[in-house]
C-alpha cells in the first residue's frame, strides 16, 4: 500500500473523529450554559 | 456571588446601576485579557447572552418555592449552587469555545503564572468579594463560602471535562 493509499484511508477517519469531537464540544457547551444559568439562579434565591 | 458584590460597592459608590457596573466591570476585566493573551471566543458571547436570557424564567420558577425559605432549605440551595456552578465552569471551559469574561482572567492568569487553577481562582474570588465588601457591597455567609470553595470545585473537574484538542478538528 502507498502513502497516497494510507493517507486516502486515515482522512475520512480523522475527520470523522474531528466532527464528533465537535459536536461533544457543542453539545458541553450547551449543557454547560444551562447548568450555568440554574447555578446562578439558585445561588441568588438562596 | 463575590462578582456581584464587587458590582455592588461600585454601584454605591458611583451612582451608576447594578446593570451598567456589571457591563463596565465586563469590559474591564475582558480588557485585562490582552496581556494575558486570552482570546474571546463563540463561548465567551453565549455565556453572556444565554445566561443572562435564562436567569429569568429560573428566577420566576423558583419564586414558587416558599419565601422565606427553611435554613436547611437555604443551606442546600446554597450548596447545590455552588456545586452546580463548579461543575457548569469546567464544562464550558472544558468544551474550548472560550471562556466567559471572568473564568478568562482565571484561565490566563494560571498559563501566565502557572499556578494551580484551585489556587488561582480562590485568590481571584477573595479579592473581589473583599474589595466589594471594602466599597459597600454586601457579602453574607454563601457569598464568602462560594469564594472560599470554588477553586477547589474547578480545579479537579477541569482535567476531567477538556475536550482534548485535534489536528482535524474544524
């Protein structure tokens, strides 16, 4: 197998792990903000 | 919280309003990321706007709850507070979309000075909630438990929650 051949291989994978770490930023981010805004929320009732 | 306080004392102190001194403060502290060398991200925007759109419908939501509230009520609101709070930190620090204006003044002191983040961020919250008590702020028991705890609630769960960084990443 060439590099080319290795290269065409290891791309789609890499950018495939790329997407999914991605979306778990997003979706932390998500998570986060609202957590976030309950904490705030609740610290100030309190 | 001990930012609030600090806003407090210098709303007191200036005439200005508790919003306004919030804002001014913002901008301050995002003006002391230069030298830091901390960059604003998409996370940085949404921790203001989305917060700051939530708050109340929560607030609203939890006026339910029967005023005044038990002391063990009060006291578990204020740990599952300051719990949630940590844990929110980390994970929005964690995801790498930027950090809000004030965990960045944490997050570029402790690369600039490589002190530890529990250590960092605990000075940070002592001093605010002292100089804002200084000014005329009020700070009770939670706001000087949430200074004292804080930093040992990011620091461990930081590590945890950082979203490792990828040379395909987009």
């Amino acid at each position: 197998m060439t590099v080319a051949d290795r290269l065409a291989d290891v791309g789609p994978a890499i950018e495939a792990r790329g997407s999914r770490r991605l979306g778990r930023r997003t979706v932390q981010l998500a998570i986060a903000l609202v957590l976030y805004a309950v904490s705030v929320t609740v610290l100030v009732r309190s | 919280m001990p930012w609030d306080v600090l806003s407090q004392g210098v709303a007191r102190r200036t005439g200005l309003s508790f919003g306004t001194v919030t804002l001014a403060i913002s901008a301050v502290v995002l003006a002391a990321w230069v030298p830091l060398r901390q960059r604003p991200g998409a996370g940085t925007v949404a921790n203001v706007l989305v917060i700051g759109f939530l708050v109340d419908p929560f607030l609203a939501l939890l006026a339910l709850l029967p005023d005044p509230l038990t002391p063990l009520a009060a006291v578990g609101l204020v740990v599952l507070g300051i719990g949630l709070n940590g844990l929110a930190t980390a994970l929005y620090i964690g995801a790498r979309f930027g950090p809000g204006p004030r965990d960045g003044l944490m997050t570029g002191l402790v690369a600039r000075t490589g002190r530890s983040t529990g250590l960092v961020r605990t000075s940070i919250e002592v001093v605010v909630v002292a100089a804002g008590w200084l000014l005329g702020g009020t700070a009770g028991l939670a706001t000087l438990a949430y200074a004292l705890v804080i930093g040992a609630i990011v620091h461990p769960l930081l590590p945890r929650f950082t979203v490792s960084e990828g040379t395909a990443e987009r």
